[in-house]
C-alpha cells in the first residue's frame, strides 16, 4: 500500500469513529512523539516539555467534555513559542522536535476545528519521523526501502488498527 492508499484508507476510518475516539488517536501519537521532543530538549537546552506535556494533558481532559477555545488558543500560543526552527536546529533531533510539537499543535487545532485532516497530519508527523530516522541510519535506502521498511509498516498497520 503506497501512502495516498494508506491515507484514504485511514482517512476513512478515521470519519467513522467519535470525537473521542479521535482524540484519543491523536493522543497516541503525541505521546509516542513527545520523547523525542524531550531528547531535542536534553541535547540542546531548548524549548519547554512540559508545555506539550501540558497541552497533551488538555486534550486527554477533553475527551467526553467540551473544549475552552480560548484555553486552547493560549496553549497554542505557548507551543508555538517552543517549536524549534529547523534553520537554527539543523541537527535531525530538530526535525524530530518539530514533528513532535507540530503533531501537539494539530490535536489542540482539532479540539476547536474537529476535522479529520488535523489527525492525517499528526499520522503524518509520525510516520515523516520514522521516515527521517530510517533514512539516517539506512542513507542508501529508496522511497520503495523507506515505504516498505519494517519500522514503516508497523506504524501504518498499527495507526489503523488504532482506528478501527
């Protein structure tokens, strides 16, 4: 399955299930994500975990209750005060960091927008992720190797069991 079949599939699974269900999803990424954040945060002694760790924990509060706009607009405004410009962090934790944090932005972003699009790009920041790691430790691989590898397939399969 190449990834516009991966993501109209998962596209469809994703439109069937609650809002809870989906933030639910949406929480499961970023919290997989969110070491990786703190590993950036480690080597270079930039940003703040705990605003994601934070912004996590709203959202996990918001399943089965309503969402605070404006609570969720002042966490967005935080989060994107930590988001590592990968111009002045070159090193791939950077890149790593930024997929985290940006996954965190879509799923605050959901709760007052709940479209679907917001969760194929937190799918989106975990899989680039897998992506940049693999090709940084495989340099020679192709687009087939990186689609095909492993790593690759079990996320995809485990992002739509997760959504089943």
């Amino acid at each position: 399955m190449d990834s516009t079949q991966f993501y109209e599939r998962l596209s469809d699974q994703l439109s069937l299930l609650s809002k809870d269900r989906l933030i639910n999803f949406g929480v499961n990424i970023c919290e997989r994500l969110l070491a990786d954040y703190v590993d950036f945060y480690n080597e270079f002694h930039w940003g703040d975990p705990e605003i994601l760790k934070k912004a996590i924990q709203y959202c996990k509060d918001s399943v089965s209750n309503t969402s605070d706009e404006e609570k969720v607009n002042l966490l967005l405004a935080e989060l994107e005060e930590v988001l590592p410009d990968i111009e002045e962090f070159t090193d791939p934790l950077g890149s790593y960091a930024l997929n985290a944090g940006c996954a965190v932005f879509e799923l605050l972003e959901f709760l007052i927008d709940p479209e679907i699009d917001h969760l194929l790009n937190i799918s989106s920041a975990i899989t680039d992720t897998i992506d940049f790691k693999l090709s940084e430790q495989e340099t020679d691989l192709s687009d087939e190797e990186l689609l095909n590898h492993p790593e690759m397939l079990k996320e995809r399969n485990y992002q739509l069991e997760l959504s089943k």
